[in-house]
C-alpha cells in the first residue's frame, strides 16, 4: 500500500503543474489581447467578418438581415482540467461600431489543449439586441440562449427557415481542443485606449 503513495503523490503534483502551465500561457496570451486599440480590434473584425462571409455558405446575406453582429475574432482558449477563454471584440450595428466588448470564462473539467476560434454572433430581432445592450456582462445560456450553427465540409445551411433571435457561429478555429461551445462564455462591454 506504501508503494502507491508516491506514485500518487507525483501524479498529482504532474496534474497540478500541467493545469498550472495552461492557465500560464493563457494568462500570457490575454494581456497582448488585452493590449489592443480600437483600430486593431477594427481591422481584426473586419478581417474576421471577411472570414465568416467566405467560409460561411450564406453567411453574407444572413449579417445583412441580422440587426446587430457581435464579432470576435481570434478568441484564445486552454485548458487542462482547469481552463479559460478570452478574446476581444466589436459589436456592430448598421455597419458601425457600437461598443467593444470582451469574452471571458473558465471551466474546470475533462478538457485538454488550446485553441484559436472565432465567433460571430447575430442578434436576428431587435429585442434581443436591446437585450444584449442592456446587459452589465451578458453571459450565454443564462441572459441569451444561442442557436449554435454547426457547419463542417462546406455545407449550405437554410437560414431562410431559422427563426431563432440569436445564433452563433464558431469557425476557423485552429488547435487541439475538440471544444466549439459557448456556454458559460460571457461577454461585457470595455473602452479600448
């Protein structure tokens, strides 16, 4: 029985470095996140929105009915067993840039890896903008649930029959972690220098 403690005692100590070293480098990743201007996050937006209209079959005719497109591009997550995600982003409405906002959450559970995603969440009805809006730090499956659309090979969706007021979409994403939710993500409004 004695034989099996040490054993034990250095896989714990193996677990705990390890999540240690991933929350460091995303620790590292988010204050050179943190560290950007309004016109860095506009570029990058737009960059994303780029994205989003030629890797999304469809995509361009679905922003242009949304009343409000929160654009996050680059978001970072890792994790193992404790893990965390941060990006920065733009809300725009009519074209124009209605406030900046951050994403943030942790998680602690079965999870390994690190990511780049980026997501683009439209807001479909104007209540469910406003409701975004009115929010102090607007958090996913609690202050909004998000019809998230799932696309893999170059598939058309038929967005003509979604009626859902808020959906979100997770692509380009790049890295080993397998996961693309949202839940728990929670988005609050920042003044970038």
């Amino acid at each position: 029985m004695s034989r099996h403690l040490p054993t034990a005692g250095r896989t714990r100590r193996g677990v705990c470095w390890l999540s240690l070293l991933a929350l460091g480098l995303l620790a590292a990743a988010a204050p050179s996140a943190a560290a950007k201007s309004a016109s860095e996050i506009q570029a990058a937006v737009k960059a994303c929105l780029e994205r989003f209209a030629k890797q999304v079959s469809g995509g361009r005719e679905l922003t242009a009915q949304a009343k409000g497109i929160l654009v996050m591009p680059g978001v970072i997550k890792a994790g193992f067993i404790l893990g965390g995600e941060y990006g920065e982003g733009a809300l725009r409405v009519g074209g124009k840039t209605a406030g900046y906002y951050r994403l943030a959450s942790g998680s602690i559970g079965l999870q390994i890896g690190g990511q780049a995603k980026d997501i683009v969440i439209l807001f479909m009805t104007e209540e469910a903008l406003r409701g975004f809006q009115a929010s102090e730090g607007w958090e996913v499956g609690i202050d909004g649930n998000v019809a998230l659309v799932n696309l893999g090979g170059g598939e058309r969706v038929d967005f003509t029959r979604m009626k859902e007021p808020i959906i979100g979409f997770v692509f380009d994403v790049k890295g080993l972690m397998a996961d693309i939710s949202l839940k728990g993500a929670k988005f609050s409004r920042f003044h970038p220098k």
